[in-house]
C-alpha cells in the first residue's frame, strides 16, 4: 500500500527559490510542518518535531549561506542543544541535549535549520527501523514493508517528501541499507571525515555520520558543509576538504570501476542482480572501464563486524546506569548495583540487551583472543583486501547494498543471525573505513539501491560516479 | 563442531542486566547461533596480522593541554536523574557503622 507522498523537491532547488524569493524560510519550514503533520501519523518516521523552534531559527536565516534556510532532519542519535536526543530507547526518553553535535552546530553555521528528530534503531541497532521503543517507521514506498534501519525515518521522511534531507549514522549499513529501501540517496563519508562528536557512541571505532538526501548534489552540499577536523572528536581527520562539488557533473570516463565476484552472489534477488547489471550498462555505456574483481575475506565481513561492534557497544553503553542521564528504576535500590541493573533492565529494548550480552561475553576473561582479539585480525584481513584492489588501479568499487529489497514490517521468522547476515554488503566499508554511497536504481516496485565504495578521502571521484548514474537514469 | 556454550545469566550479571527466565533461554539460543557462525573466522590465516583496532592510523590527535570552556554545574545536572547541592545523587555506598 502505497502512501500518499508529496513530491520530494532537492535542497538545490530550494536553495534558488529561497535566493529568489519565490519563498520565504519562515514558509519553507510552514510548509514542511504541515507535510509532517499530515504524513507522520501513517509513517512514524519522526519521534517529535519542534516548529516554534524551527520558525525562530528560521526568522534569522541567513540566505548567503551555502545551505541558508533550509529544513535538515536530524536522527535522534545526533545531539542538538536543547531538543530531545532518545535514541529511540527508553532509556533516554527525557533526556535533553545540553550541547550540539559538532555535525549540528556545521549544520547551523551554513545557514541550516534543524527540524524534526528522526525515529531509529533503539541506539542505531538494527536494521530493519522495528527496534524502536517509539514504534516501527513505515516505507513510504509500501506501508506494509519496512523501511530499512537504522536511519530508518530519516530515509523515510527524505523519501516521502516530509522533509528535504536529514542526517544519519552509520556503523554497519544504517544510513545507506535504509536509504536503498526507500529509494533515496545514502551517504556514508571516510571514517573520520565528519566529527563525532555529539553522536551518541555505538561502536566507535565504525561510527559514522551520513546524510540521507533526494540526490547526489545534495549529498555533496551537505558534505561539504560536514566536514572537517574537529578538536572535540581525536579521531576526526585533518585531511583537506575538497570542493565536492566542483567535478561532480565530470562524468566517469576512463574510470576504473571493479566488481567483486564475490558480491554477484546467488543468494541475492532477482531485482537486485538486475539493479547491479544496469548499473554496470550505464556505467559502461557512460566510458567506465568495469573489471572483475575478488575480495577474498568478504566472506568474514559479518563475523567480524557483529563481535567488533557489540564488543564496542557493550564498553560504550555501560555509561547508561541511572546516575548521571537517562533513565532511573523508579524501585528503591538499596545499593549502587542495583540501582544500575534495575535501570538497564527496564531501560534498554531487547535487541541492545542482546547486543551488550554478545558484547559483553565476546569481552570476557578466556574469550578475548578467541574472539575480539580475532576479529580485529580478520578486519585488517578486510580492509587489506580492498588496498590491494585499489592498488592495483581500480579506482571506485560497485555492488549492492543489500541481497534483497526491503523485507515485509515485522517478519518474524528471521533470526538475529539472518537479519545480520543481510549486511554482508555495507559492514565492510565501516571496518575498512571506507566512504561508501548508496544510489537508487530504477524500479517499478520496492526500491533497490547499487553501492559505490571508494579509497579513503575519495568522496568526490565517489560522488562523481554516483552523479553520473542518478543523471543517466533521470 | 561443539556448538559453543554461553552462560548467558553470567554474562548478564556482568554487564549489570537481569532476564527473566524466558529472555534467558531466547538470548541462549540467539547468541549460540551467532557464535557458532562467528567460530568461521578460525578458517583465516591470522598469523602474521597485527589487528585492527581502528580503520585510520591518526597521530598527535591531543590538543594542547588548555583549559577551554566545559558544560556548567547546572547543565552537567540537567539531566540527572535525582541531585541534591549540585551533586549526582546515588543509593548509600557504604554500610552503616553500627
């Protein structure tokens, strides 16, 4: 069942009908609340949403900015001073951000207004937008299907039109699977690109910011205005920022593109094999050089991704105990422990539980080697996997974002390990730190998104191919 | 091969949750399906690989060591749970002297 959707307009061509008053901010904001309100009761794709806020921001635009006056959607893992930052959990149901993400306050200096907190993954985990103590997100393409995960509402309000574009984390596939499964375009940048600061942790040493927006132009625009080094996050990178935007409309010429033989699996669908070879017509059709290539510990992607991210999680959510923030049992605890396992058991979804128990174990005293110590060897494995391709000369990678189109809301036959199976595609850019883009392919059904992975700090050849194909589809 | 076994209301203990009885033996069973899945990384040849505990080599990344501007008192405790005179407030740690 197809939801009625408004037209999704680009952040580029809002930028020009603001800069020739064809519309006011205070209008555009007008009119994105009233598209909330009206869709938001069938999707649940955003937790809250705060106009008076939005409008004040919105008296003080500031047009000459690259992005002034324009809505962005944060999802509600992105801490925004003075606005609920819930993760979608129970346990941060009343806490209010006393500080902005770094992401946010760039946000803001480009001119941007901050506008609506999108529903998630309880704490970024999942990934199918379900786990979420504030109800699932619908696909607005098909009500009855999920909308991917875990960015789940804000690839669903960017796709319905609710909003023009919003920002996402990323720490195995969360902005780019969703954004595959709604049909819009998904953007993770190179580990450390964009700070982290303000980004409720997962698993740290994944994480990462990503925007979810209508095209490529505007992944690259809000990129641009993204990233850069950060004081406040000791792993953001001091690489130079490029002009995104400047080669994006050059075209792949002479590009080197290579496809793992490894990603043309039987295991995936039909419509995904089909959106793979369309996208290697095209690419050649556009003067790229596609070769095959092999990633020979692909295979070990998941493994070691599902023991590096719980174990991290489990370290990073064990700040959560009722003292300082979030949420406290409101039994008496008799001592501190019981304070904390109290607060937990009640606070945190069954998923995380679960993930904070592998976490924990994978941790644990006579596992350490066995496990984490390991999977942090088979995750250079991975990431030596993709040097030496791009050594070789091959210049972008292709292949899916997901072995299926988005699953129906609700399946309850899979078990954790098929639904974490499913992200054999996204998890190895986020070990290898790879910036990765995810790009709608042309469907008459559910949406189904190609991938394109590029050496680090390489957003713009990444982003150049992916303009190329979204402009050859249009 | 073994399927692996995990205590699980050990572990729980551990990371300070409590599971019914029903949680236990659902976690039981998902988690040893995934470890028996995950047991697959003792196929590579690790031998020689140092491992990976972060995607980019970052170096210096210490700022200097000057004070800047932190949360206030009152920020820090906005979100606090229970306080009492500008402090987080937590059950007795320490047993009565009797």
């Amino acid at each position: 069942m197809r939801v009625t959707m408004f037209e999704k307009t680009s952040l580029t061509s809002l930028r020009q009908k603001l800069i020739d008053r064809q519309i006011s901010p205070t209008e555009l904001v007008q009119e994105y609340a009233r598209r909330m309100q009206e869709l938001n009761p069938a999707l649940n794709a955003l937790i809250s949403w705060d106009t008076e806020r939005a409008l004040q921001t919105a008296a003080q635009a500031d047009l000459s900015l690259p992005l002034g006056g324009l809505p962005i959607a944060i999802k509600d893992n992105i801490c925004c001073l003075g606005e609920p930052a819930r993760c979608a959990s129970r346990m941060l149901e009343n806490f209010v951000a006393p500080y902005d993400a770094t992401s946010v306050s760039n946000l803001r200096a480009a001119g941007a207004i901050p506008f609506g907190r999108t529903n998630m993954d309880e704490f970024a985990m999942g990934s199918a937008g379900e786990n979420s103590a504030y109800g699932a997100t619908c696909n607005p393409v098909d009500k009855n299907h999920a909308p991917g995960g875990s960015s789940s509402g804000s690839a669903a309000a960017v796709a319905a039109g609710m909003i023009p574009a919003a920002l996402g984390s990323d720490t195995g596939g969360s902005v780019r699977q969703p954004a595959s499964h709604c049909g819009v375009v998904g953007l993770k940048p190179t580990y450390g690109r964009i700070s982290r600061y303000g980004l409720v942790a997962f698993a740290s040493s994944l994480d990462q910011i990503g925007t979810l927006t209508t095209c490529v132009d505007d992944a690259a625009l809000l990129l641009q205005s993204l990233c850069g080094h950060d004081a406040m996050d000791s792993t953001s990178s001091r690489q130079p920022v490029p002009d995104f935007t400047a080669e994006l409309h050059n075209g792949v010429r002479g590009v080197r593109i290579g496809l793992p033989k490894e990603y043309v699996s039987s295991g995936n669908a039909p419509e995904v094999q089909n959106a793979l070879h369309t996208a290697v017509t095209t690419l050649k059709a556009q003067g790229a050089e596609i070769c095959e290539i092999s990633l020979p510990h692909a295979q070990a992607a998941v493994a070691s991704y599902y023991i590096i991210a719980c174990a991290e999680a489990s370290s990073n959510l064990a700040r959560y105990d009722g003292v300082r923030y979030g949420y406290r049992a409101e039994e008496k605890a008799d001592t501190p422990g019981d304070l904390y396992a109290r607060s937990r058991t009640e606070g945190f979804g069954e998923e995380v539980k679960r993930r904070i128990i592998l976490g924990t174990y994978v941790l644990s005293g006579g596992y350490y080697d066995a496990y984490y110590a390991r999977a942090q060897k088979v995750r250079a494995l991975v990431a030596r996997d993709f040097a030496q391709v791009f050594e070789d000369g091959v210049q972008l990678i292709l292949g899916p974002v997901a072995p299926a189109p988005a699953p129906k809301l609700h399946a309850t036959d899979m078990t954790p390990l098929q639904i974490y199976l499913a992200d054999i595609y996204t998890v190895p850019a986020n070990l290898a730190g790879l910036p990765a883009i995810s790009v709608p392919t042309p469907q008459s059904g559910l949406p189904v998104g190609i991938q394109l992975l590029a050496p680090h700090f390489e957003e713009a050849r990444l982003l150049r191919a992916a303009a190329t194909l979204e402009q050859s589809w249009k | 091969m073994e399927p692996p076994r995990i205590d699980v209301a050990y572990i729980a203990e551990l990371a300070k949750l409590e599971l019914s009885d029903e949680e236990r033996s659902r976690f039981t069973r998902d988690l040893e399906q995934v470890l028996a899945y995950v047991a697959q990384l003792e196929q590579w040849d690790t031998h020689d690989v140092p491992p990976m505990y972060h995607p980019l080599e970052v170096y210096d990344a210490l700022r200097a060591d000057t004070p800047g501007v932190s949360l206030s008192n009152e920020a820090a405790l906005a979100n606090a749970p229970q306080q009492t005179d500008g402090q987080f407030r937590v059950p007795k740690v320490v047993e009565s002297a009797h």
